[in-house]
C-alpha cells in the first residue's frame, strides 16, 4: 500500500522539511548553474523556494510511484526522470517570480540541469532514509542438561562438588582435573571414560584432554596454532584444529 506526503508521520515530514532546507542553503552558498551572480538574498530564496517546491513533488512520487520499486537506484533513477519535467515548470516559475527577468526556454540542457538537481535530492534523501543493514547471526542454544545426562559422572564427585555447576574435565595424566563453581577436585577415571559418561551432557571435546561445558564457554579466540576457549571463572581451555569443526558447526567461530 502506498503513502502519500501528507499520510507520512508528522516527525518525518519534519524531518523532510528541515533536510530540504539545509539542502536548499548550501546550493544558495555552492550557487551552481550561474545562480553565484544573484545578490545574496535573491539565491537564498531562489534556492529554498525550488529545493523545498521540487523536493514535495519528488517526494510525493516516490511515496507513490517509488514504492513500487525495490532497488534503491532504480528507485532514485525513475522517481528522478518522473518529476523533472514539473520541477522543470517550477523552476522557471521561480525564476521569473526572484529575479522579475523572462527564464531560458525549456531546452535539453535546462531539463538536463534540472535532472542532475532532482537526482542529487532524491539520491541523498533516499540515503539518509535508508533502513540500517540487518545482520543476523546464530549459534547454537544449548538448554541446561537433564540431571541424568551427568549424573553417573557426578556420583564420582565428593559430596561438596557433587552439585555444582560443572565447567570442565581435563585430563591430567591417570586423573581428572574437574572444574567445578565450587572449585577444582581430583578424580581417577580414564578421560575417555569421561567422555563416555558426559556423552549426553551439553558439552565439546575441545582438545585431546579437555571437555568443557557448552553453557560454560564465554568466548572462543582462534589463530594459526589453534584455538582457546574462554570459560566462566576466567578458565582458559585449549581447542585443536582436530576438534575445532564441531565447535564451528555449533556457532562459535
């Protein structure tokens, strides 16, 4: 459904009128086109009266004619070539109302400076009006594990470990260093036998001896080398290139 200039919100039309403005002042400083010859005040008018008069009509097609079209210049281009014939009616309107002199005749070269006018308005207003680029980004949402999934695991904690949050398990020759919010304990189990109890818990094997908690990990840093994962409580934990690819598939590169 289109809009029509006077179906816009009043704080956008607002804002139109005071981008038309400032548009219409610095062509009466630039003073293109001949117009630097008029005394001061002439060209101001002048140029207020033709950007804020051509600048409604373009902006009234657009909102109607423009609408249609969704590629950005291809939208600027026709609604440029659409109102430059009344912008051109205009122009000469204007002219002969600030300066009380008979106006050029409606030549190619006067449509042409009237176009390149309305293409820069229509251009500039299309720009600041442009909606912000969207940028999307997923990864992987893991909810908090079910208590099963690491319950056999935890039943080899001490009881003041038992049901803390779980960080990390890293192999430290035949033990476990387990890293736990309630801090670190010593288990003898095999890590690989670890890795089997924790198959069902949300978590990576991030390297040959280390698996860490999913909802555990802040950040991920990568280099040529490999890789170091961030963890809560200022844990640093290893990544591999050889086990790198399952922490990619889930977001976090």
């Amino acid at each position: 459904m289109t809009r029509p200039l006077s179906a816009l919100p009043w704080r956008r039309a607002a804002a139109e009128f005071a981008f038309l403005i400032v548009l219409g002042l610095t062509m009466a400083v630039i003073g293109p086109y001949g117009t630097s010859e008029m005394p001061t005040w002439p060209r101001v008018a002048y140029w207020l009266l033709c950007v804020l008069g051509g600048g409604a009509i373009g902006v009234a097609i657009d909102e109607t004619l423009g609408r249609r079209l969704t590629a950005l210049w291809r939208r600027i281009a026709v609604t440029s070539v659409a109102m430059t014939p009344v912008v051109a009616l205009l122009v000469m309107d204007v002219g002969r109302l600030v300066t009380g002199q008979p106006q050029p005749s409606f030549s190619l070269a006067f449509i042409g400076q009237v176009l390149v006018i309305c293409a820069l308005v229509m251009g500039l207003r299309a720009l600041t009006w442009r909606p912000a680029r969207t940028v999307v980004q997923t990864r992987t949402i893991f909810a908090p594990p079910l208590p099963e999934a690491e319950a056999e695991f935890r039943r080899r904690l001490s009881s003041k470990r038992r049901a803390a949050r779980l960080i990390a398990v890293e192999a430290d020759d035949h033990y476990l260093r387990v890293h736990t919010d309630a801090g670190e304990e010593f288990v003898t189990m095999r890590f690989a036998d670890a890795l089997r109890l924790l198959s069902a818990a949300a978590g990576f094997q991030t390297h040959r001896s280390w698996w860490v908690a999913a909802d555990a990990i802040e950040s991920l840093r990568w280099n040529r080398s490999g890789g170091q994962a961030r963890l809560v409580g200022g844990l640093v934990a290893p990544v591999s290139r050889s086990h790198a690819p399952t922490l990619k598939a889930a977001g976090w590169f």
